[in-house]
C-alpha cells in the first residue's frame, strides 16, 4: 500500500545502505572508528531531516521516514 514515491525512496536508501553503508559500518564496528562522510552523504540523500520542509530537505511523509529509518536500521 506503498506509494510508488515512498517505494522509490526506500529503495534507493536500500541500495546505498547494502553498497556504501554496510562495509563502512562494519569496518567501523571493527576499528572502534567512524566515517564522517556518512552523514555527508545522508545528507545529500535526503535521509536527515527528511519530513522537514524548506531548507533544501525532502518535505517527506513520517511513512517514508520510518522506511528510511528501517532501511539504515537493517544495517546498523
């Protein structure tokens, strides 16, 4: 009952959290260490402050929010 914007979105958040997240988290997790440009990337995702409107953020609904949080959640 998705609509095809929220399946877009966590799909695409699917898609960099298994690619460009995953191995940074583990790494991370391995090396007591963290990578800053995580959230520059989240940013550039849309992912922070996503239901916030102006200030150059999504405006998204709280169901994308949750997919979004579900997604980084499943690798975290």
């Amino acid at each position: 009952m998705l609509t095809s914007e929220e399946k877009e979105i966590r799909d695409q958040v699917r898609q960099y959290c298994q690619e460009k997240l995953l191995p940074r988290v583990t790494e991370g997790s391995r090396t007591e260490t963290f990578d800053k440009n995580i959230m520059k990337e989240f940013g550039e995702l849309g992912v922070l402050g996503s239901t916030v409107q102006g200030y150059g953020c999504a405006g998204a609904n709280y169901v994308t929010y949750g997919l979004i949080a579900r997604e980084v959640e499943r690798v975290d």
